[in-house]
C-alpha cells in the first residue's frame, strides 16, 4: 500500500474514539516540556499533524479541555478511558490555511508510523534520553507554535 492510501487509525485505549486519516501525517514532533510530560505520563511526547480534508472517519464521543498553561490548545480526550487521542491549535488554522489536527502518535499503536522531523524543548529532556534524531531541534518552544498560540489567544 502507497503512503497515498495508507490509512492511519488513532484509536483511544478503549477503542470508543477512532479517527482515520489518508496521506499520512504534514509533520510529526515530539516535545520534552513540563506540560506535555504530565498531560500524557511520558517523559517526551510525540504529535502528529492532519488537515481536516485528511479525514476518512471519525467516531466515539470526545470531551475537551483547554489547557491551562496552554490556552490556545483545545484537547480531546476519551471519556470512559482518559486517553487524549487529539487536539488543536486554534491558531494553526489561521495560520496553515487549514484546520489542523494534532494526534497523539502513541494512539496509532503502528511501530512503522513515520520518525519526528522536530523536537521542542530539548533543553528540558531527561537527562539519560538519547537524541530521537530529528532534523530540527528547539531549545524550547518553536518559534512556529509560539506564533500560532498567539494568533489563537487573538481571536
Ligand atoms: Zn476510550
Ligand atoms: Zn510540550
């Protein structure tokens, strides 16, 4: 199967949240911040980004959250597991020129999922975690999200 067709299907653990996307993800980052370290109980968090049009299926029903230390962040999580299956940045839609879709690349459970092309918060990184290798890497926030969250808190 092509990337073109490949569909990628980020389930909650339960499996009442699915969403398939087709063309496989625009960009994958991981972050090492404080933020994301507690919201998933990891020590780096890896996101994956959609457009909307990326879309194939979307079911279950889904609570949100804004994040408190990041309010231009609207989370969707299951409600009978917890588990964050995905979000968005308000911002990034101005921004992109399209609804974008952050998934948490965990809830793919797919081991040949593609590698992240960028890393946040490198600075904060346990100290023994060896370099996930990605292209670029931030000391702390990129400057891409940063504009984005301004642009959000904006609106
Ligand atoms: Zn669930
Ligand atoms: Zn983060």
């Amino acid at each position: 199967m092509s990337e073109d067709t490949k569909i990628d299907e980020a389930q909650c653990c339960c499996g009442q949240v699915s969403l398939k996307f087709t063309g496989g993800p625009k960009k994958v980052l991981a972050c090492s911040c404080d933020y994301c370290q507690r919201r998933t109980g990891s020590i780096i968090q890896f996101s994956a980004w959609y457009t909307a049009d990326q879309i194939v299926s979307q079911t279950g029903e889904v609570k949100h959250y804004q994040g408190p230390n990041n309010p231009g962040v609207d989370y969707m999580f299951c409600p009978e597991c917890g588990s964050t299956v995905y979000w968005e940045i308000p911002g990034l839609t101005a921004l992109y020129g399209s609804r974008l879709y952050g998934v948490a690349v965990g809830n793919f459970a797919d081991r040949d999922y593609p590698q992240p092309t960028m890393e946040n918060f490198v600075s904060n990184r346990h100290h023994w975690l060896g370099d996930v290798g990605t292209e670029e890497t931030n000391a702390e926030v990129s400057p891409f999200i940063v504009e984005a969250l301004q642009a959000g808190m904006s609106d």
